[in-house]
C-alpha cells in the first residue's frame, strides 16, 4: 500500500509537471469514454433494464400470424383470447388490453381533456405483480357488459387533475359521457403500456363473444409463464392449442391460404421493437472511438516515454526492477483514465440529457434513461480498461533500456528504436481503418437518410393542419349523429379565414397504427383463388384529396351527395388497380370489405389516386381503399385536416380550429394538434437520430485520426531534425523533404484505408435492416469516403511535413 501511494503521489507530480501533455490525454479520453457511457445508458434504459414488474423474464405476448400474408405480431380477437385462457397449461395467468380514446368531462371549472386510456381485463394487475398504491383492482365479473363502470386512475393523473384528493377512490366522473366510478389508483412509477392514464375494463358484449368475431382482432393478449416453463414449451403448447382452433372453426381460418399460426414473443422484445439493432451499432460504433483516443493516447505516451529514457535508465541504474517502472507506468496511465473517466461521465450526463431531448418520443423506455449505479460501474471499468489497454505497451516499451546507451554522456534521449516505429505504425494504420468503418458506415445511413426524404408521400405537407377528435360512443351511438357533428365541424372550420379546405380522415398518412381489412374484387381478371387482399382501408369526408393534394389519376372524388342513402362508392389507390384490373379500367368496377360471401355491401369504385404513404416512407402499405364517411360513418375517432393559404402559418390556426370544433359541442377536446410537416418529421424521426449519432462519431473518429497521424508525424519530424539537416546539407531539397514526410504518412493512411475496406465491407452487412434503397456495400460510399479521409490525411501530413522544409541545415546538424 505504501508503494501504491508513492506511485500515485509521484504519477500526480509528473502529469501535473506536464500540463500540455496531460490535458490533451484527458480530454482525449474523456470524449471517448462519455460517448460510450452516453449510448450505454440508453442501451441499458431500453434494452438491458428489467421490465419494471414483478419475475419481468417470465411475461411473454401472444400474437396471432399470418404467416403466408407476411402479416406477423396480430392481435388476438375476443374468442381467441378466451380460447387460450381456458386450454392452456403453460401460462399461471394471462391478460388482455387494448387502447381506446377517453373525453374526460369538463371537471372543476377545467376544460374537457384526452385522456390515454386502456381497457383490461380483470387479470392485468395480478399479472404484472402491481397493487393499486390506494385503493383495489377490479373484479372478475367487471369484464362482462353492465358491469365495466370503474377505472382506475395514474398517480400523475390524481395529482394533475384531482390535486391529490385523499378521497377520489369512490368519486364518479364523467368520460365518454359515461358515469364511471373510479376504485384505484396506480402507483407512481407504474407505466403501462406508456403514458396511459386512466384504466378501464372491457365490458364485453354477448356479439364479441361470438364465432363470427373471429376476424376482429383488436386484443393484446399477455401471458405470465408458470416457473420453470420455458418460452420454446410455451409456444409448442400453443402450437397445439392452435391446431385444434383450426380443426374447429375451419370456416374461420384457412391455414393453407394465410398461415394463420399463434406467436409467443418475450414481453421485453415486444417493448423494445426494432430500436435494438441501431442502438448496439451506435454501441459499436463509440466503442470504436474509443478504441481511437486509445491508440492516440498510446503513441502520446510512447512519444513522452521516449523522452523520459534517461529518468528510467537512472532508476534501473539505482536498483529499480523492471517491473517496479511498469507499475509506476501503469499507475501513471490509470491515473490519466480515471480523469478522463470523470471528466467522461461529466460529458456523458450533459449527453444523455441531449440524447433524450432528440430522442423521438415513440423509442420505448427512453424516459427511462437516467446515469444509474450500473452506469457508474460500467464508466469506471472501461476507465480502468482503457488505461491498461492503452498504458502497457508504452509501459513496456519505456522499461526496455538499453543503459549504456541511453547514460552516455552525448546519448540521443529521444531516440526511437525500429520496434518502437512498428508500434507507432501500427496504432496509425489501426486508427484509420477503425475511422473508415465508422465513416462508411455514417455514408450509407446518411445516403439512405436522403433517399427516405426524397420518397414521394403522395401528398403535399406544406401549410396543413392536423388533428384529432374522437366522439364517445354515448351520444353518438347512431350513425347519422357522428355523420353531422363531422360536417358541420368541418364546415366551420372551412369558413375560417386563411383556410383553403377542411376536410377528416379516419387515419392521417404516416401514422404508426393502420386500419385494413380483407377486400374483394368483383370481376377481376386475376384468378379466382386471389379475389381478395389485405387493403388498407381510411374513410374520408368530401374534400380530402384536395386538402392533402393527392393526385387523382382517374374517374371523381367524394362529393356531399355521396351520403347515406345513396349508391355505393369507393375510391382505390393505383396499386389497387394494378392488382386486380392491370389490362383494363377498375372504375365503374365492384369492391367489398370482406370476403366474397361477407354481407357487406359491394361499392362501385368512382376514382383512382396515386399511392398515398399510409404507413412509413420506408415500408409500402397494403392496397388502398378509401369510403366516403358521410354515406357510412363508421368509425367516432377522426382526424381533421385544415390547408391554410400560403400566407397564413398552419399551427397559428389551432385555437380558431378548437373553438369551431367546440362550437359543435363543447365537451369534445381536440388533441394531438401537428402540422403536417411535423407528422412526416416524426415519421422519420428514428432513422434521423440514428444517421446524426453516427455521423457525429464518424467525425469524432476522422478528428482523432488525423490528430494521431499528425502528432506521429510531428514527433517524427523532430526526432529526425538531425537526419533531415544532414540530407538537406547534402542537396536535398525541400520538396524532397516534403515528399518524404508525406509520403511515410500516406502510406500509413493508404494501408489503414486498405484494411478499413475489407472490414467494412464485412460490418456493414450488419446495419442492412437500417437502410433504405442502399446497399450495405454501396461502392460510392466506399469510393467517396475513402477519398475524404485520404484527403483529411493529407492535410495532416502536409502540416508536419512543411516544417520540416524549414529546417536550418547548420541548426539541425547541431541538434541533439
């Protein structure tokens, strides 16, 4: 211990005698290991966490699949819940949620308010291990029609909108027009699914219950697996279940055309979705920078401990053992990576704050994202590692004295040995490629970024208005009621001044959820074993087409005489044309929702559209078919769109679109209130962040690398000044000079470029799921991003090189 203290006192001194050299090495590390502890902390937020419930590994959800359809992940209908509810042996128990819209009532003076809302069943709470914090849970006979009054509320909810009232468990709200009586309230930290605040039970209906309601899957079904079942003897088991479903509703399912199978997927990748690939390449890709500061600190090192023979030669002269200067060495390093490392979870505090500032809202569990105890220990092990790795060599190399050299009196300090110039070229060459792996790598996500930008949605998002209303099924159980409240917003809302149209649609473009459903052609001139297809289906008031500024190809759009009452009509987008009319014309042809027996009635279809981006840029959606609202209002929950003129900004026109929507009745809140422009934003809004982060890595790696290759060349330089006079003395010039210096770096850099290629050919494969219309080995990308950092290189070698031109031949050949 008392060596140990001498070490550190003595390794304080000398990284404090050398100011220049120890803040370039700390600051160095310090952008290495905070970047690392930065995206380690959302790595372990999102994915590394346990889910916050009780035994979170043995919780897994049930999908439905349709495997042939290439549609994976369903939800469950209502039978088919209460099918693997009542077989199953593998499950202690299992649960069903779903979202739905909540108007909560004006209360206390306050205006009507949205609410995220969800409908359970009985079993949730018990399920995820979670009691009410006051309060009880709900009963089993509340999952059945006449009974599902109750809800239970968040505790962020009983503080915002009911200030902490002790007495609110018992008291009866208003929501959906519906009395509910609320009997619980969550505790603090329980959120789920995210940003739900107020739960219900389902109330099933004697219809849900029924075989026809097969096909009307809408349940998120989550299951508990009892101890020591295994999720592969879980799946088997509903393999089974699965089989026996079919061979007993076989006019229900038709295995041979869809696939249809059951899916049991760990509730932990249910939440985290395809985030995990980006963030363990972004993982890799700072592990990389790191591993640059690393080498660049080494050749630091080795260049200080050159300088430092004749002190390490005294010492061993003295008595000092070998392995006494590599541990005083050592000490040194480790001292220089724990002040890196502070200075790094300093940084990395200040990152995480911004990373979840950008980071869009629907990446699962980033609120979660916080510098935890596990953060801390993984910030200092990778100090402690990062010092070792880049503290031994230069340890080793520095203890290897030659000392009859190294103590002669005229003896060169700064002489480097063969060996030592094999490292130094080493570490360079491994710097570059490390950096074009990560350059290649920010090239083809920021090509593919571009090419997303660059896809048509079909529509104009320019100077559009968005938002949405959901009308509660009390009130408006009747069609024609939803039908005029829809009109006469609209018609409101038109008459404001700055807007050009108005119109609502069930679903917006780019949204992350969908409605689609089977749909049959008559008279198509495909085969009579291909009728029907999974279309997208959106329901539209007159206008909408107008308001987005689609592209009608063919035929008209909706007008106010498309009502109830009247023929008919659909509008389909070109793909569903293609698909079943590719020879002839599809207007004045025959649609239906369901299949070729299904009651619904058939539409004549009127208009064709250019293809609409209903769901990602970067993803087609299914066929498209669109009704008009006013001749079937389905669904209560629309989505109002308001072009404005060019003169007048779209999200200034909120509080003028709320009051006319209030104007028709005054307990709807709107929400959700974007412009258009905001909508395609967010729809990319991932794949942005992910192209940001490592293009800023990138940079970082380019920067260090052509510090590395510059302070190499640097010390170089000097250390030859004698070598370079006697040349110059002799008639070299200084462009031979210049030729030379250059020439030893660009080598360097050329085989570093060399190596970089094969490994990023070989790596970039892994980032395929992340790109869009770009190949992982697009040859552009390699061409272009090989060339900037020859050419960064370049400059970095050119700077060192220059001044050794300017050497005075009669200083140099005096120079020790």
């Amino acid at each position: 211990m008392g060596n140990l203290l001498q070490d550190l006192r003595f390794g304080a001194r000398m990284l404090l005698k050398n100011p220049g050299f120890t803040l370039i090495a700390v600051v160095t590390l310090a952008l290495g290991i905070g970047a690392n502890t930065a995206i380690f902390s959302v790595v372990n937020a999102v994915i590394l966490r346990p889910l916050p419930f009780h035994q979170p590994e043995r919780l897994v959800q049930v999908f439905d699949n349709f495997q042939k359809q290439n549609l994976t992940r369903i939800n469950v209908s209502v039978p088919e819940f209460f099918d693997y509810q009542r077989e199953t042996k593998s499950f202690e128990k299992l649960a069903a949620y779903a979202s739905f819209n909540a108007n909560l009532a004006a209360l206390d003076n306050r205006a009507p308010e949205r609410l995220q809302a969800l409908a359970v069943t009985h079993e949730l709470f018990d399920l995820l291990g979670v009691a009410p914090y006051k309060g009880r849970g709900f009963n089993a006979d509340e999952d059945m029609e006449g009974h599902d009054n109750t809800i239970i509320i968040s505790y962020g909810l009983w503080q915002r909108r009911f200030g902490s009232d002790p007495n609110v468990v018992g008291r009866t709200v208003s929501i959906n027009a519906q009395d509910f009586s609320i009997v619980g309230i969550m505790p603090k930290d329980f959120n789920f699914p995210q940003q739900t605040e107020v739960w219900a039970t389902f109330g099933f209906t004697p219809q849900q219950l029924t075989q026809a309601a097969r096909g009307s899957r809408f349940l998120n079904v989550i299951g508990r697996l009892k101890p020591n079942v295994t999720l592969k003897q879980a799946q088997s088991e509903m393999d089974t279940i699965g089989a026996r479903i079919v061979e007993q509703y076989p006019q229900n399912y038709s295995p041979q055309k869809s696939g249809w199978a059951i899916t049991v997927v760990p509730l932990l990748e249910v939440y985290v979705g395809d985030i995990r690939p980006a963030l363990l390449i972004l993982l890799g890709a700072v592990g990389f920078v790191l591993l640059i500061a690393c080498a660049n600190v080494t050749n630091l090192l080795m260049a200080r401990g050159a300088a430092r023979q004749r002190e390490l030669a005294i010492r061993t002269a003295l008595g000092a053992s070998r392995l006494r200067v590599v541990r005083q060495l050592l000490t040194e390093s480790l001292l220089l990576s724990v002040t890196g490392g502070v200075a790094g979870l300093l940084l990395a505090v200040w990152g995480v704050e911004l990373l979840t500032r950008w980071t869009p809202a629907n990446v699962p569990r980033i609120s979660n994202v916080s510098v935890d105890s596990r953060v801390l220990l993984f910030t200092f092990l990778v100090s402690l590692l990062t010092g070792l790795l880049f503290g031994l060599i230069p340890a080793l190399q520095a203890s290897r004295t030659d000392l009859n050299e190294t103590l002669k009196e005229g003896g060169r300090t700064g002489a480097g040995g063969a060996r030592r110039g094999r490292i130094r070229n080493v570490l360079i060459v491994s710097e570059v490629a490390l950096a074009l792996v990560l350059l290649v790598g920010a090239g083809l996500l920021l090509k593919s970024f571009n090419r997303l930008l660059s896809v048509d949605p079909g529509f104009d998002p320019n100077n559009v208005l968005t938002m949405n209303v959901s009308l509660p099924q009390r009130g408006y159980e009747e069609p024609p009621k939803r039908a005029n409240f829809y009109r006469e917003a609209v018609e409101r809302i038109s008459r404001l001044p700055g807007v050009e149209t108005a119109s609502a649609v069930s679903i917006l473009p780019l949204s992350p959820t969908t409605q689609s459903g089977t749909t049959t052609a008559e008279n198509s001139v495909v085969g009579p074993d291909d009728l029907s297809v999974e279309a997208d289906w959106r329901w539209i008031t007159p206008g909408y087409f107008k308001t987005m500024s689609a592209t009608l190809l063919k035929g008209r759009y909706f007008t106010e005489e498309d009502k109830e009452g009247s023929p008919r009509v659909a509008i389909v987008d070109e793909s569903f044309a293609r698909r079943f009319y590719p020879n002839e014309d599809a207007i004045g042809k025959r649609i239906k929702r369901g299949g070729f027996k299904s009651e619904n009635p058939w539409m004549t279809i009127v208009g064709i559209v250019k293809y609409i981006s209903n769901k990602r840029l970067d993803t087609g959606s299914h066929v498209q078919a669109y009704f008009p609202y006013y001749q079937d209002p389905q669904p209560n929950s629309m989505s109002l769109a308001v072009r404005t003129n060019r003169s007048v900004d779209a999200s200034s026109m909120s509080a003028s679109v709320r009051q006319a929507v209030q104007e028709v009745d005054r307990n709807q809140p709107i929400y959700n209130i974007r412009t258009m422009q905001q909508v395609v934003s967010e729809s990319v809004a991932q794949q942005r962040l992910s192209m940001l982060l490592l293009v800023v890595f990138a940079c970082a790696a380019l920067l260090l690398a052509a510090v590395g290759l510059y302070g190499v060349l640097a010390y170089l330089v000097n250390m030859r000044t004698h070598e370079i006079g006697i040349r110059m003395a002799l008639g070299a010039s200084g462009r031979d000079v210049l030729k030379m210096i250059v020439g030893q770096g660009m080598l360097l850099t050329l085989i570093g470029i060399a190596i970089g290629l094969v490994g990023a050919f070989a790596l970039t494969r892994i980032m395929s799921s992340l790109l869009f219309d770009v190949r992982a080995t697009d040859p552009v990308t390699f061409i272009v991003v090989s060339l900037v950092l020859a050419s960064v290189a370049f400059l970095a070698c050119l700077i060192p090189a220059r001044r050794a031109t300017r050497v005075d031949p009669m200083t140099a050949l005096r120079y020790e």
